[in-house]
C-alpha cells in the first residue's frame, strides 16, 4: 500500500515524533470510534492525544469521455455536520481490510449506477490529520458502462455530469469547498496535461497498490 | 463569513437535505467534541449521525519573494494519528469566535517566527464534511518579517523554505498527502497565472472576510 511504503522508517524524524505510551478508548460501536492516546514527545515530556481511528476512504474521478475536456461525474450530497450540499466525487469510507480498488467500484456502482472497464491509481491524501487517522485513496475510472444506482439506506445523493472546464470553473470562483473533490480535479488536470503520471489498468486486471 | 454567505438557503434541496430532530453529546472536556443527533431524512425516515462539532482552522501560505516561483515557508510535524511527519502549511485550530485572519497571524507568527505586512483570502475548504463541522479558511501572506517562532507547550514543528516549484515537483511525485497543503499549492500556482482571483490587503486594515 503506497500509505505504508513511503512513510519514514523508525528512528527517523526523533526531533518530531510521538511515541504511544498508552491508551483508551474513549468512544465505540457506533459510527466513530475516538480513542485517548497518552505519548512521549521528544523532549521526553508526555501529552494527552485524542483521535479517531478510521478504516480510510476511497474516492473516484470517473471520466466519461477523451480528450481535453472530458465530461466527469460527480454526486450532490448533504453533508449534516455542515449543513451544506456539497458537490464531489463519488466516495465512502472502506470495509475493514477491504482493498481500496474494490472499494472504489463497490461506491462507484453504488451512488452512480456506473461499472468502470479500467482504473488508474491517483495517490493517498490525509484530510484531518491532526485528530483523525483517516487517509482517501483516489482512483481515476474510465470506460464507463451506466446502470442503476444502488444507493445504501439512508444515503440520499444526486448524479451531476459536467465538462471538466466547468467543474474547473466553479473552483476558479471559490465554489468548490470539499477537499478530496478540488484534489481529484487538480490532479485529472496535470495528468491529462501529462504533469502527472496516469497508468491505466484494465478492470479485470489485479491493481498495481491496493 | 464566506462559508456563510455562500450556503444555500432554507427550501432548498430539500430532496436531499437532512433535518436535525435531536441530539446529545457523546464526548466533552477534553480535545474532541462528539455528537449524535437524530435527522429526518429526505423520505422522511430518520436516522443517527455522529459528528466532531470543531471550531474551524486555518490555514497559511507565506511568499518569501516575487516572481513565477517565490520561495514558500512550511512546516514539518509529526501528526499521531496517522504516525507520519507531514510537510504542510503553517495551521492550527481557532479559537471560539477568533476572526481567521487574526488566527492566521497567531498561527504564522507561533509556528514560524514571521509576521506579514499583506494577507489575501484564499477560500474555505471542507476537510472531513462526513463526520466534522470543520472548514478550514486559507489566507496568503506576503511581505514576512522574521523573528523568533513561539510554539505551543507540547508543539514541535520544524520550519522548512523551499521553491513553490520544489514543493509542486514533490506534488507531482506523490509526496505530498496533507489537502490544505495540495490545495494551498493548486490555489497558488493559478494566483500566480492569473487563473484566480488574488486581492490583498494591508495587515493594518481589516480584511474584507472574516
């Protein structure tokens, strides 16, 4: 897993780094589980660490179309804990131990209806690193052979195609707020601008990362 | 507060909104607040969610120089969650009520030593909208004066200057994971094309945005 290999080696970084002495769990069964962490910092002091322990996230760039300005699909969500509908890609967070390719086609069929014929990876982000182990894995997807969506019960999401131009647009104008969505857009761009390496892997082929 | 000015208004998407019916606090007192309210969904059936009530971040992106590829001043620290030294933007936490341009001088001038004689706004980035009221607010700074930083109790953090194309060649190479970072660099580089808009304003003056 790309999350794992390039992270530093032990005794690297003994200047910064935190060591767990301790801990409890503050906080499970429903859906966040926080956990307190007492850790040694590196003047040999300790400090208190709350956090919550998270399966990770996946998150797809799915492409319908070639060229420059391809169309893309997105999805309209309500997000409660800001009260806001915010536009992004399609995502869910991970099954345990659930590879995180077949996590991006298990979401992507379920909240679009859309079966991918080739992915490529995009790469790992951390988005509350302060108090959240959470990383999203994100995946670009092409080929795209539409069916029903099959959203889980609850969710509540509306399919939205647009160039990607116009997505581009809405970020140039500061309306595009979710993080995973402006770093997908940002690197489809540098990577149809041949900025970003883009390795294409047919569906029924096993991922280079998991 | 952009992130105010720009939400929807009440009636709106009401096939996806979700309403609050009730709630309690899971978690108090210590770092993290956790709640669990009852929602009325779209379809009228209600459901559990569970969410970090969390007072906003900030965000800085310090230009040391003019030109194509100013030098930019980050921060490497160690983020025990995720057990990895991250290389981001100057950053922290608000405090209630703290105007984010007045937590982006503190958090500047803590962390790294520098005070900026010219802020511009960058925008409002949702990080974790799932389970976290979160935004973080994004200012530039230019203009920097150096002195000695004045980091938190338990806060070690190291001071890194590099080139803005030093920092988008560690993009480009899958080096960089932390999103207010690859935002931050993205919104740069089209301020400096021109591709987004970029006003400043003089730090004895009051921001147009709070």
């Amino acid at each position: 897993m790309p999350d794992e290999a390039s992270r530093d080696g032990p005794g690297l970084d003994a200047h910064l780094r935190e060591y767990p002495l301790g801990g409890e769990t503050l906080l499970s069964g429903g859906f966040l589980e926080v956990h307190r962490d007492t850790v040694r910092l590196p003047d040999g002091s300790t400090a208190m660490r709350e956090y919550i322990r998270h399966p990770g996230a996946v998150a797809v760039i799915p492409l319908l179309g070639e060229g420059p300005d391809p169309d893309v699909v997105l999805v309209r969500q309500h997000r409660y804990p800001i009260d806001r509908v915010l536009l992004e890609w399609p995502a869910g967070k991970r099954e345990a131990d659930e590879p995180t390719r077949a996590c991006a086609e298990r979401e992507l069929l379920e909240e679009t209806g859309y079966t991918a014929t080739e992915w490529a990876w995009g790469g790992w982000i951390h988005n509350a690193a302060a108090y959240s182990s959470e990383g999203i894995a994100l995946w670009f997807a092409r080929g795209l052979q539409p069916g029903p969506a099959r959203p889980d019960a609850g969710e509540f999401v509306e399919t939205v195609t647009m160039p990607l131009l116009a997505l581009s647009a809405l970020d140039d104008r500061g309306e595009l707020t979710d993080v995973k969505t402006l770093i997908g857009l940002h690197w489809l761009k540098a990577a149809l601008t041949g900025n970003r390496p883009w390795v294409w892997t047919r569906a029924d082929r096993a991922p280079d990362v998991a």
